[in-house]
C-alpha cells in the first residue's frame, strides 16, 4: 500500500492524516496541518495484515469527512 495523505477542515479544525503500510509495518502520522504531527507505528504478524489494517483505518477516516489530498 502506498503512502496516502488525508486533510480534514470545517470552521474550527484543520488536521491532517497521513498512512503508510510497509511489510509487517504501519505508520500513521497525524496533527494540525502546518505541523509535523505525532507518529506511531504498529508491527502486524504479515504484511497482509497491515495491509488490511490500513485499509480499515483510511475507510474509517474518509467516513469521518477527511479527504485524500
């Protein structure tokens, strides 16, 4: 999975979500837009399931109203 990049913005937020799914590896980057955000990383047992894993997460996210940039 490549990385993918969302933003978020209404009258009072402007955030950004950032995924990346490498291997075994997820890494999610997030925070205001202008910033560098926080990261955290995840270890999944198989690449499948990291895949899967980010998959669900970026569906989450797109419900929520982020928008991929």
């Amino acid at each position: 999975m490549a990385k993918q990049y969302y933003e978020f913005k209404d009258k009072t937020s402007s955030k950004f979500w950032e995924i990346d799914a490498k291997g075994k590896t997820v890494t999610v980057r997030f925070g205001k837009i202008a910033t560098d955000g926080q990261t955290t990383v995840k270890t999944f047992a198989s690449p499948k399931e990291a895949t899967d894993h980010a998959a669900k997460v970026s569906a989450e996210k797109v419900k929520k109203g982020y928008k991929k940039s």
